[in-house]
C-alpha cells in the first residue's frame, strides 16, 4: 500500500485537503469548514499548512500603568481570563494603577565549549579577546546595532568539568531578537572552532535574566470587602495565599499559571513567542533551587502590597510580527511605542490576572467567577443557539447540580416552551 505521506509537503493546499479528506473520511461540512478557514499569509508561515485554527480575541479594559491608561488585546480561549484580568486592573486603577521598572531587552547566547582542561587559563584567553568577539558577533548582523542594539559582553560559566558556556550579552532594541542570536552565536562559534576549540553548540538561551520586568501595585485593604468578608480579612489571607506559593510548588504551579493566562494571551495577541517567555518565566520561578510563585503579596497597615517579577524579552517588530495584520492592529489598539512599554504592559497584565485570581479564593472560591462562562461554553457545546444562550444559563443558575446530560435535558424544556422552537 502507497504510503499517502510521502512526498506530502510537496502538494498544494487544496490537494492536502483532499487527500486528508479521503484518509479520514470528512464530510462536506468539515470540508467546507477547513476551506472558510484557510488563509494565504498563514500558509507561507507554517509547514504542510492545511488550515487556519482561529482562538477567540477580546480586550482588557481598566488597565492603568505609570499613569497611561491601556486597552489591551488578550487571545485565549479559556473562559474568565479576560474578565479576571479587567477586574483585578480596576481594582488597581482605582488606587493610582502599576508601577513599572524600566528595563532594555537584554538576551543571552551561549557557545558551549567542550574538552577545556584549564578553565581559568581559558576564560583569561577569551577575556582579552571579549572586543574581539564582540565584534565578530555584531559583524554577523550588523542591522542590530544600526537599531541601537547588539552583542555588549562576554562572559563565561563552568558547566561541569571540560565543560565551558561562553556567554553573549545581546541589546535586542525593539526586537524578540531569536534569529538574530543565533545567528551571532553561531558567528562566534565558527571563530572559536578555528581557534582550534570544540563548540558543542551556539544557541540563545530563553532564560533572559537580563531582561527581568516588575510590576507592583498598592491597594487600600477597604477596597478588597466582600459580601462575606471584610476588607482587611480578604488582605490578609492574599497575603497567606501567597506565602503559601513561596513554600509549596505544588500550589506555585497553579499559582503561576493563573499569571501566565494573562501573559500569555497577550504574548499571542502580539504575536511574541508564548513559549519562550513561558519557558522562561518558570526557569526563573525555580532560579533559586526551589520553585515558587513569581508574584508576592503582602499586607502593610491598611495597605495590600503585590509585586510580580519575571524575564520579559518581547518585540514589537521582526518575525511574525510584521506579516500579521491583527498583531499590527493589536500593538495600534494600546498604543506600543517601544519592546519596554510593552513588556511593562504584559507584566501589569499578569499580576491583575493574579490579584483576580486571589481575591476569588480568599472570598467567595474560583468557582464563582468561573460559572457564567463556563455555563456558557456548555451550553454552545450542547447546540445551543446563540438566541438561547441567555435564557438557558438562566435555567441552568436554577438547577442544584449542573452537567451534560441536565443542561441537554433544560435545553430541550427550554425549546418546547418557545413558540418557535429551535431559534
């Protein structure tokens, strides 16, 4: 039997389609759908591209940094997340917004060496030649420093015994910069390869310790009551929730996940590499040996203090960036002038995500926030009209246990009550 894969990246789209509708039998409909979907600049970004796979997009509002207000463009396709993130930034507006720290985006690569048996004499041999190197790797790529960018030092790291990382600082301007620092690794190491060195490997690092962004807020505690608890109550078990993330990491995952629902719909929006950052940001929430939660919260006075460290290397040009029409839409939505402002936007975002997510649990659960929508998706997952979705989560807040088989059965009440029937 012919193997249909063979020589499958060589076919045009459509001849994709439909051979991949003849080995797993579509239907007219799921054709049709792939054909609605598909998309001419997706198809030059992807290998073997058979379609576009579309995740909902909404906005952020209330969000307030060093005094500038934003709207920020958030794509995900998990429920709350947005209306966390607008939440907890109106909570914080209302007591004077974020505060940032100005940060450039500095990104590591790394030249690793082999077979070093004297590391000092080695890092001394490369020390008097750090211009050299510097200059080798900007020569690489030199429209990095024309943006007022580039390789700026050199450092070495002992990995283990024989074992030497050679280590480029590199000034990435308004760019992700992931090309770029590969390719000027790469330049390096061809150099040292000649210097009769083993080069195991040239590659960027995405753990970007030199592009490290905070946010911080302060809340009156009188601004966190609850219909249960009070102000100060609600601040101080924030507070607890958060030391709790310094000690466990099994409540750090969680904790930092929840920071990364927001980061990351905005990292896609803007069409930065999510996986990198997400990468990189729990690297860095285990850099001292123990992972913990990246945000801290603390209560002073009549005060709720929250601080959220993490690497943001982010770009507002290169890659993606620039052949994505929604991505240059979305930086025109809030207003980007610079890779800092936006890191410092990102950041802002993920601990309003974070301040939403711990008053929910100091109050009245996670749950609670999270019905409506989820009540929402179950009903479109079920065959819910759109006309129908309203009155049937409406049905649904009614019912004492809610599931599949109880929303199809509201559902189908709900449709013999209408006059119409199905809308």
């Amino acid at each position: 039997m012919e193997d249909w894969q063979h020589g499958f990246y060589k076919l045009k789209r459509a001849k994709r389609q439909q051979l991949i509708a003849q080995q797993f039998d579509l239907s007219k409909k799921q054709e049709e759908l792939l054909d609605t979907q598909q998309d001419p600049i997706n198809e030059q970004m992807v290998e073997n591209y058979l379609t576009s796979f579309h995740l909902p997009q909404g906005l952020a509002v209330n969000l307030v940094v060093d005094h500038q207000s934003y709207v920020v463009p958030m794509v995900t396709e998990e429920p709350s997340v947005i209306a966390a993130a607008s939440n907890g930034a109106k909570l914080v507006a209302a007591n004077g917004g974020f505060k940032v720290s100005q940060s450039r985006a500095m990104r590591t690569g790394q030249i690793v060496l082999t077979g070093i048996s004297d590391f000092n004499k080695t890092s001394e041999w490369l020390t008097q030649r750090e211009n050299q190197i510097l200059s080798i790797a900007n020569q690489a790529k030199p429209s990095m420093q024309r943006h007022g960018g580039g390789a700026t030092k050199v450092t070495m790291r002992l990995l283990k015994n024989g074992w030497l990382s050679v280590d480029l600082l590199i000034d990435t301007a308004a760019a992700m910069g992931a090309n770029t620092i590969n390719t000027m690794c790469e330049a390096v190491g061809e150099w040292l390869t000649t210097q009769h060195f083993h080069v195991l490997t040239a590659i960027l690092s995405n753990l970007a310790t030199d592009s490290l962004q905070t946010a911080s807020c302060t809340i009156d505690v009188a601004d966190l009551a609850s219909t249960t608890s009070s102000g100060p109550e609600v601040a101080q078990k924030i507070a607890q929730l958060s030391d709790l993330a310094q000690l466990d990491p099994y409540r750090a995952t969680t904790h930092n996940k929840g920071i990364m629902n927001g980061i990351d719909a905005v990292l896609i929006a803007t069409g930065n590499d999510w996986r990198a950052i997400e990468s990189g940001a729990h690297a860095y929430a285990a850099s001292d040996g123990n992972y913990k939660g990246l945000s801290t919260w603390s209560v002073a006075g009549t005060k709720l203090i929250g601080s959220l460290t993490l690497p943001l290397p982010v770009g507002i040009v290169g890659g993606s960036i620039d052949i994505v029409g929604l991505v240059q839409l979305n930086q025109q939505i809030m207003k980007i002038k610079s890779a800092q402002q936006l890191a410092q936007i990102i950041a802002s975002i993920g601990l309003a995500q974070n301040l939403a997510a711990m008053k929910a649990l100091a109050t009245d659960g996670i749950q609670a926030g999270h019905m409506q929508l989820q009540y929402r998706a179950l009903a479109l997952s079920i065959g819910a009209t759109t006309a129908e979705i309203e009155t049937l989560i409406a049905k649904l807040n009614q019912l004492p246990h809610v599931d599949r088989q109880s929303a199809r059965t509201a559902l189908k009440q709900l449709r013999k009550e209408s006059p119409h029937g199905k809308n």
